[in-house]
C-alpha cells in the first residue's frame, strides 16, 4: 500500500471526510477539514504528478451527503456533486442547502429540483458516474427527484412511484439511492421495499418481481453498477429464507450472486462499472485462508476484493506501518476505481478522539494490476506476453508488443506503439492504446463474446467468432465484426465495418465511413449530426432484413426523404445509388449503393418503422 503526501497540505486533518476516484485510477477526489475549525476543502490528486489542486473555497462544515462516502465525484473527476447553505451564485438567496456542481475547470451551477420552495433543504442521494444526473432527496422526506446537473429535462421520482402504488414516506423513512453512469437507471431503497426506476422505458420495477425473497432488511446502503445491470447490496433478509450477506442482483435476468455471506453487520462496500470488481470491507472471520482474524468480539475490518468473474477473493492487509491494516483501524471505507484498476483505503481508529491526531487515520492507495490483480507487464521496448488458461490481465506500454491471451477471460492492453493483440478463447477485453502516441494496432477477438477498443491510431479490429462489442476510437480504423451478432462503432474519422455473418449493429460514428454489413438482418445507425458526415453501406438489403436506424431524437416519416442519382465505380452502373437526406438540414445520412435497386427501404424511429420507398 501506499500513502498520500498529507504533508504538502499540512492545516488539513491528514484523512478524508468523504473521498472518490476516477473511473480510470488516474485522479483522487478529496473533502479535507481544516486542521483549525470545522471549514471544510475540496482537492484533487493527480497520481502521476504526486499533487494536490484546490477545486472550491473552503465550506462553514461537512456538506450534505446521504449516499456512499465515495459517491459524489463524476467518473473524469471533472464534476462534483456537493450540498452546501453557501451561496456559491448570485442566484441562491435563501439560505437553504443546495447542490451545486464544481467542475474542474472552475466554476459552479446551482442545481435545483422543478416545483420545490427555494427554502427547503436539499441532501444528494445519489451522483452519477458521468456526473450529469442527480437524486435528491428533502430532509422530511417530501422531495424525491431524478435531477440533471446540465439543465435537460427532470423526474419527479416521488409521483413516479406513487403512480406505480408505492409510498416513498412509508414508514417515516426518506429513501436510499443509487445511479448508474448514464442516469438511466436509479435504485430506491424505501420501507420495506427495492424498486428500480428506468428512465429509457418511464416504469417502475419491484425488485421482489426481478429477485424474489430480498425486498426486507436491505440496509442503507446500496450501489448500481454503472452500466446499471447489478444492484449490490446487504440483506439480512429476517424474514425470507435468502442468507444474510453481500449480494449482487442481475437487474435484467433476475440473477443472484453473493459477494460473500455473513451477519457481520453492513460495512462500506464499492463496485467497479461492470459489476465485476467488489471492494469490501467486513468484520466477517476466515473468508480466506490467511485472515488473521478471529471469532472473538469487538472484530475489526478487513478489506477485501472479490471478482465477481472468476470468483477470486483477495484480502488486501499490509499496511507500512506495522504489517497489518485491522490491527490498528476500527473503521475502513474502500473504494475501488470504475476499471478495476486501483484501490483507495479510508482507515479510521475510531476510539481515538484527536482529529488532527496521526493516530486517527489514514488513507492508502492500491495500484491492483501491480499488486492484488494477476497481470503480466512489459515495458516500453517490444514485448512478447503470453497468457494462461486463466484469466489474465496482459499490459504492454510502450513499444511494438504482441500480446497473446489464450484460454480465460483476459484483458488485454496494448499501450503506445504498435501492437498486435490476440484475445484467443473466451470473454476478452482488448484496448490498443490510450494516448496520441499509439499507432496502428492489430487486434483479434478470437472466440467469445469480446470487447475491442482500438484507442488512438488507424487500427484494425477484428471480433472472430462470437457477439463481439468493437470500437474503432480515435483514427481511420477497419472494423470487421466476423461471426455473430456484433456491435460495430467506427468512432472518430472515416473508417471501414465490415459486419460479417449475423445480425449486426453498425454505428459508423463521425466522419464518412464505408459500411458493409454482411450476411444477416442488419441495422445501420445514424444520429444525425453533421460531424457523423455520410456512411456509405455497400450492400443494403432488404431481402436479408437490413434497417436504417435513426437515433436523432423525434422525427416523422415525412422529414427523410430519398434522391437518387448514379455514381461512377460505385456498384452496378445500370443501377443508381439511393440517397437518404435529413430534410431539416439537408445532410445525407446514407448514400446506398444500387439502392434503387431494392423493393423497399426500411428506416426505424423509434418504435416504428417506414417504407422510404413507398
């Protein structure tokens, strides 16, 4: 483990009252008291260049917070949910607790909920990961409220779920909240009950109907993950047959996985974006064969990480003090970030009343692919890494690496230079490279349902066998999907997707990309925005099944419409090229070659779908 430098801030209390980091491990969030007085600071700490930054003046005392410790900081660390009595604005005159939202850059904007007295004291319940939606609850419980941080349209949380007959001021109780990254999906924890809003669909739903047997004893706290398919929670389920413990719910399939079982009380927990990676801390004995705790009371916590994958439970103790991190804390609140990639500690010796006391706490940092998270690392010349059976995570740095998975649900990460990345068998995840100075990357899914992220650099992606996810990123990128129904985003600039066999998904992205779906039933998506230029699709059939999608909000049948003209070298020379065309802005969506050519062209809005050539 490692320490942060508490002593470049040195009139701070050397903890955090509340903390958070980046989806990428990159950048840590903190909420500082003064070392003098009850003021609070919020800075920023940046890993790499071992430095803290001032993000806001300092607060009368400890913000609003109803939520996780760690729950109020976006996945970028670019915004910042904060509840505060402090006119921040020139616009917040009366007085009450308000949420504002700090953005890295400087500056702050007032957030408040539609129809709510400007006298009420708002509390954040909940912030999502890309830091644009917010719940927020009232103290006495009257306000219940899906927010946007950005000015977009809101959701009366409260009469959503009395229109779908459920109270949330059952019991005298305010409802606990949780969010996905995307403000799509929220978790509400009311009396005696789960539900689960969706906002893409307007319903609600019972959690009992999902899961049965854990809609009592759920506790207080609870995370979404942020692709919104897990709900992670502790039950003690006093009147259900389910066992007590940590569990994860598969929101979309009804699944039940539980991190571990126990009646050991509900001590903070957190949860990677995809619901694989679980940091907990828990007085529960013997999980692992090297636990040196015991049955004996009072227990003191340890920290865990579990994978939710593999199964995989690792115990993360050493502390550079004296060996062990539950031999000296009673408290421990562990964050890990949105990749799976770092871990942050918040250790508190909770008997120790001396808040400026060294004693009281402390705050350790875990890189996990070096340490708690099996990896195999190169360095920046040409690497050769090869996989096992297992699961492995593979990361090349710099240089021209060729990085081979083999059996196992790897993840595999090229870094800068060019590479070549083999997923082999199983669920791989495979990144290129994340900075400009990545260059043209080969990669090949192999068998199983892989995700392909091609980073910087005019890559070429392939999916192989299996329901790939393939993103072209940054560069003129050849996508090509192989077999199975894949998704395909070209991304940024002008790329190639070749769909291949299965029904595929194809989102060219900006830029005019060149399009071939391949065999099947495909959909071939556009947003309409300028910058998204016009997808060329060389092989648009309708006898196959082949839809255009729109994705640019409302529209009618009657806003497209199809023009028609030959192009040289195009396709057959006696068939002409049909053009559909936005009418409100006179942008060419899709230019299909020998389109004319088809009995139909079928264009989905929505729900429906039109007949461009009827």
């Amino acid at each position: 483990m490692n320490t942060f430098p508490w002593a470049d801030l040195p009139d701070h209390q050397p903890f955090p009252l509340r903390f958070a980091l980046s989806a990428d491990g990159d950048t840590a969030t903190f909420l500082l008291r003064l070392a003098a007085g009850a003021n609070t600071q919020l800075f920023s700490y940046d890993f790499a260049a071992d430095s803290f930054t001032q993000l806001a003046p300092a607060f009368p005392a400890a913000p609003v917070f109803l939520g996780p410790i760690f729950s109020f900081v976006s996945d970028d660390a670019s915004r910042i949910g904060i509840v505060t009595d402090e006119a921040l604005v020139a616009a917040d005159v009366d007085g009450a607790d308000d949420l504002y939202v700090v953005r890295d850059g400087g500056g702050y904007t007032l957030v408040q909920p539609d129809g709510v007295p400007r006298n009420v004291d708002m509390t954040l319940a909940a912030f999502s990961g890309d830091g644009e939606s917010a719940v927020l609850t009232d103290r006495r419980g009257d306000v219940l409220a899906l927010v946007s941080t950005t000015g977009g349209a809101q959701v009366d949380l409260d009469a959503e779920l009395r229109a779908a007959g459920f109270d949330p001021s059952a019991g005298n109780s305010r409802p606990t909240a949780a969010i996905s990254d995307d403000g799509g999906r929220v978790a509400l924890g009311l009396f005696q009950q789960q539900v689960i809003y969706d906002r893409a669909s307007d319903t609600v739903l019972d959690l009992n109907d999902i899961a049965p047997g854990f809609e009592l004893g759920e506790g207080t706290q609870k995370v979404l993950s942020g692709d919104g398919r897990y709900l992670f929670f502790y039950t003690n389920n006093s009147f259900s047959d389910r066992p007590a413990g940590l569990v994860r719910i598969g929101i979309d399939d009804g699944s039940v996985d539980y991190v571990y079982e126990g009646n050991d009380g509900q001590e903070p927990f957190s949860v990677s974006d995809d619901g694989r990676y679980v940091a907990f801390a828990t007085t529960e004995p013997d999980l692992v064969p090297d636990d040196p705790g015991d049955d004996a009371f009072p227990r003191e916590p340890d920290v865990f990480v579990r994978d939710m994958m593999t199964g995989a439970l690792t115990r993360i103790a050493p502390d550079p003090a004296d060996g062990e991190l539950a031999s000296r804390f009673n408290t421990a609140y562990p964050v890990i970030s949105g990749d799976g990639t770092k871990l942050m500690v918040n250790a508190i010796l909770t008997d120790v009343l001396d808040f400026n006391s060294p004693d009281y706490g402390g705050t350790y940092w875990v890189d996990g692919y070096g340490t708690w998270l099996p990896a195999i690392e190169g360095d920046d010349g040409a690497n050769r890494l090869v996989g096992t059976e297992a699961d492995d995570v593979l990361r090349g740095f710099g240089g021209n690496d060729t990085l081979v998975g083999n059996g196992g649900e790897d993840t595999l990460e090229g870094g800068d230079g060019t590479d070549i990345l083999i997923g082999g068998g199983g669920n791989d995840v495979l990144r290129g490279g994340a900075t400009e100075a990545d260059r043209r990357d080969v990669i090949y899914g192999g068998a199983g349902n892989d995700f392909v992220d091609g980073g910087y650099g005019n890559d070429e992606l392939r999916g192989d066998a299996g329901n790939d996810t393939l993103e072209g990123g940054f560069g003129a990128d050849t996508v090509i999907g192989g077999d199975g129904n894949d998704v395909l985003t070209g991304s940024a600039f002008s790329d190639l997707l070749f769909g291949g066999d299965g029904m595929d998904f194809v989102n060219g992205g900006f830029g005019s990309d060149r399009v071939n779906g391949g065999a099947g039933a495909d959909r071939f998506l556009h947003v309409g925005v300028a910058g998204h230029g016009s997808d060329w699709i060389q092989d648009f059939s309708d006898a196959e099944g082949d839809t255009l999608v729109w994705g640019g909000g409302a529209a009618s049948r009657s806003q497209f419409q199809v023009n028609v003209a030959t192009t040289p070298g195009a396709g057959d020379a006696g068939i002409e090229e049909a053009f559909v065309i936005y009418r409100p802005t006179g942008q060419i969506l899709w230019a299909l070659v020998d389109g004319v050519g088809e009995d139909s062209l079928m264009l989905q809005i929505g729900g429906a779908s039109y007949d461009l050539l009827a």
